[in-house]
C-alpha cells in the first residue's frame, strides 16, 4: 500500500472542508486508499456517501439512500455535484440525529481538529 499523497489529501480537505462546515455535517470516517488517495465516508441516517479522492480531480462517488430520497449513485463525480446533493440531504437528516445544535457543534469541533491535524502535516 502506498502511502498518502500530499497533493491527494489536500485536495480532498479543500473540497470537503467549505461543505462540512456550511452544512453542518458530522465529520467523515477517513480513511487511506491502496493507490495513495484518501476515502471520506459516512454512514449514517440511512444514507451511505463514499468519497474516494483517487488524485485531484478524480473522484470515485458511492452514494446509497435506503430512504430513496437520492437516487443511488456509482460512478465517478469530479465536481462533486451528485455528493453534494447527498451530502445537502445528509446535513438535514443529521441535525435530527445528532441532537440539533449540540450535535452539530460536537461535529463542526471534531473537523477541525481533523483539519488541523492535516494542515501540520504539510
């Protein structure tokens, strides 16, 4: 397994960071990828949302609603457009399920210590 690439990992926060934070998402479950990428997951609220950052620009997407409010989705998705009609859905069901604005404020805290962790590591 290769480790991290720095430009693949940087790319990937720059992405996700400005949607997590105005959304209001819990963190994701991060994890590293074979080929050096970085994956992003949640699953959570009857919704599972893959991100697998393989380089900049190249972004594999799984996104799954057992609700059928998003229509399944496998397929790469470079903008970021089907994940963040996902992601958008994710943020309302969450603030239900993570106890309203204690909840979201836990999440936001839990990313930026996430954030930070990475932007030391440059």
């Amino acid at each position: 397994m290769r480790p991290v690439d720095d430009q693949t990992l940087l790319y990937a926060v720059q992405s996700l960071a400005p949607l997590i934070l105005s959304l209001e998402l819990p963190p994701p479950l991060v994890l590293p990828l074979q080929n050096g990428g970085i994956g992003a997951e949640w699953h959570t609220s009857g919704m599972n949302i893959e991100l697998r950052f393989r380089k900049p620009y190249d972004i594999y997407a799984v996104l799954e609603d057992v609700r059928g409010v998003v229509l399944s989705f496998h397929s790469r998705d470079p903008n970021l457009v089907y994940a963040r009609a996902a992601l958008r859905e994710l943020s309302n069901r969450s603030i239900e399920d993570f106890g309203g604005n204690r909840g979201v404020w836990r999440a936001k805290q839990g990313f930026r210590r996430f954030t930070r962790r990475v932007n030391n590591r440059q």
